[in-house]
C-alpha cells in the first residue's frame, strides 16, 4: 500500500511538473473550461437575482387577501365591507388601537426603458396610511412622502434605476391625471422597489375603480396566528375570499421564471460542457501521447495501471479547477449585483432585480469544472494505463 501511494505522489508530481512544457493546450483547455462555467454561473445568477427580489418580498408576519380563485392581484377584487370583515378578524396585528391592514389598488402603466427606451409594464400601487405601518421595511431615501389626497407619487429605487422619467420632480401623465414623483423609496430589495406608489383615494377615480381593491395585505400578531386568520374569513359566508402567506404567494410568482431561467441556463451549459469535455479529452490525450515513452519506462520499472489513471486524472482535475475558478471569479466581478428587469409573468409587471453571484453559485461552478475534467481525463488515462510497454517504447 505504501509503495501504491509513493507511486501515485510520484506520477502526479511529475505530471504537473512537466504542465509548463504543455502550457499551450493545457492554457487553451482550460480556458475553454472557464468560458463555460463564466457562463453557467452567469446564466443561474439572473434566476438567483429574480427569486431573491421576489423572496425578499415576503414575510412570514404577514398575509395576502385575494378574491377566492384568484391567483394574482391582476384576477382579483374586493369590496370596502370585505375589507372590513378582513380587518376584524382574529389574530391581525394592531398599532395605537388601529388593525395593520392595507387595500392596495394594482395598476399597469407603460414607462420607457432606459437601455432600449421601449415600452415596459410597469405596477403602480394605490394605499392608504396602513400600507407603510404593514411593511415596515420601506423606507423613504430621497425625496419625501406622497401627500395623501394629491396626485403625487414616491418611486422604488428598482424602477427608477431601470425605467426613464422617474428622478424626483418628474411629471407622468397616467389615466386622466398628471402625477409627480416626489420620493425613491427602498424595500431591501424586494419586488415592491419595482412599483410606484401612491394615494389609493386618488388612483381609484383616475383609474374608475370605484370603492374595488385588488388586495388586502394584512400584518399578523405573529407568524402562528396565520391559520386561526386563514380558518375566520374562509369559513365567513360574507367573505369570498383567498388566503396566502406572503412568502407562498411570491415564491410562487417566482417559481416559473426561476425554472425557465435555471432550465435554458442548464441546457446551455451542457452544450457548452460537452466542448469543453472535447478540449479536455483533446489536451490530455496530447499530453499521454507526448509522454508515451516515459510511460512505458514508468511500467517497466513496476509502476501499476491505477497510479497512472489517478495521476493523469488528476493532473485534468487541476486544469479544470484551475479554468472553473477563473471562470467562476469571472462571472462574479462581471454579472454580481448587474441591475436589469424582466417580466413577471404573474402580474404581467417588469421586476427589476439585480444579477446574485453568491457563494453557493461559485462552488457549483468550480464543482461543474471537475466533472468536466474527470470525465476528459478518465478515457485518455485508460488508455495510458493499457498501452502495452512495448509499443510506449518505441512511441514519442
């Protein structure tokens, strides 16, 4: 056993030793490697970005209203009285005697890109008072507050990084009302920093909405009361209504747009990995051939098979990893917090999200670069392995 392992430490030893002498295919297979796992990683970090602003949203404090059946705010609307019902039901949290619950009107607007100054679904969302008091992460950067009963508006910084006419004391002419930006707002990222905020008392008549809400989002006295909520306003005969946690009910939303994102990245990177398995196989079977004489002369001294399959395997695992770290580091300083916005196919709005290169994304690209390199050294270290002595004799 002992003289196995000295075997093997020797073979790797000399095989990487002798890499500066192949520095040109080996630098172009891994090269290759790094452009595909540069890809993979910056593919899957547009999903992680997405479902990260669509998590973020969520809380486990707090519930969303629909109407029964609906699967959206754009498929549903309630009435003033069901609001109300859902207002005096069990376990809504309360502030200075008044219940944490907030009616939301949910508008699509059109708004010109930035980049490519097309036109783009944007959400405007009407509230009242309650719906700061509900999402206490919202906070108001630059600017001020809308005035309640004034067509004013404040801005997600999402929205306004991504979409033009949206800086501080610009003027949209929406519905039968010309608004003013007077605020950016930020949410830690969420979904709501896409939107565009305002008086729902002043939005309901520009838009003809009447007394109607699309939603209610409701703050909890705690995440264990959720059942006890759901269980009152399903079981109220005056209540047509839904009950989501709001985690659920943006998990999702984002569930469909993470696959497809996830899915096309995948494929891609596979067609690209069967390439770069191509360069590997092409670089190492170069490299037994090269070296076909000291191979032979290595088994005629004793050396076993298996310490030359692990040696060359293990010199196409280092180029790997060496090609998926680069690959991988490059994504990260390109793609990582890389702002853009794409269609939630739910609310049929733009999200605006920034790309997330995490560390878990990172290690599963340098993990994908492995495998890769495993199954490009694997048939070229069988074949150094079962040349027969004579024949690497007279080779190289």
């Amino acid at each position: 056993m002992v003289n196995w392992f000295s075997q093997v430490v020797a073979l790797i030893g000399f095989n990487l030793k002798t890499l500066p002498e192949r520095k040109g295919s080996a630098a172009a297979a891994a090269f290759g490697i790094a452009g595909v796992v540069a890809v993979l990683v910056g593919v899957l970090s547009i999903g992680q970005g997405f479902q990260r602003a669509m998590v973020a949203a969520g809380d486990t404090d707090r519930a969303v209203v629909l109407r029964s059946g609906a699967d959206t705010e754009m498929t549903s609307i309630l009435g003033r009285e069901e609001v109300r019902i859902v207002s005096d039901a069990p376990g809504v949290a309360r502030a200075e005697g008044k219940a944490l619950v907030s009616p939301e009107l949910f508008v699509i607007i059109n708004l010109p890109k930035r980049s490519t100054g097309t036109d783009a679904n944007v959400a405007m969302r009407g509230v009242e008072p309650a719906g700061f008091g509900v999402r206490p992460e919202l906070k108001i950067v630059e600017g001020r507050a809308f005035a309640w009963g004034r067509n004013e508006v404040v801005v997600g910084r999402g929205a306004e990084l991504e979409f033009a006419g949206l800086g501080i004391g610009s003027t949209l002419d929406l519905g039968a009302s010309r608004w003013t930006v007077v605020g950016i707002f930020e949410a830690e990222g969420g979904v709501a920093e896409s939107e565009i905020w305002t008086d729902a008392a002043v939005l309901a008549p520009a838009y003809r909405r009447g007394d109607s809400f699309q939603s209610v989002l409701v703050r909890l006295a705690s995440p264990g009361t959720f059942q006890n909520f759901k269980d009152a306003l399903t079981a109220d005969p005056r209540a047509n209504v839904k009950v989501v946690r709001e985690t659920e009910y943006y998990a999702e939303q984002s569930q469909m747009i993470y696959l497809l994102i996830t899915g096309l990245g995948t494929i891609i990177a596979t067609m690209m990995g069967v390439g770069a398995i191509f360069g590997a196989l092409n670089t190492m079977y170069t490299a037994v051939a090269s070296r076909a004489r000291e191979i032979g002369t290595l088994k005629a001294l004793g050396f076993r098979s298996s310490p030359v399959i692990l040696s060359i395997l293990v010199e196409s695992v280092v180029l790997a990893t060496i090609g998926g770290t680069v690959g991988a580091l490059a994504a990260w300083a390109l793609f990582d917090g890389y702002r853009a916005a794409t269609m939630n196919w739910q609310s049929f709005s733009q999200v605006a999200f920034a790309f997330e290169v995490g560390p878990r994304l990172l290690v599963n690209g340098v993990i994908y670069a492995v495998l890769i390199g495993i199954i490009g050294g694997l048939f070229p270290a069988i074949r150094a392995a079962r040349m027969p002595v004579s024949n690497a004799l007279r080779e190289g």
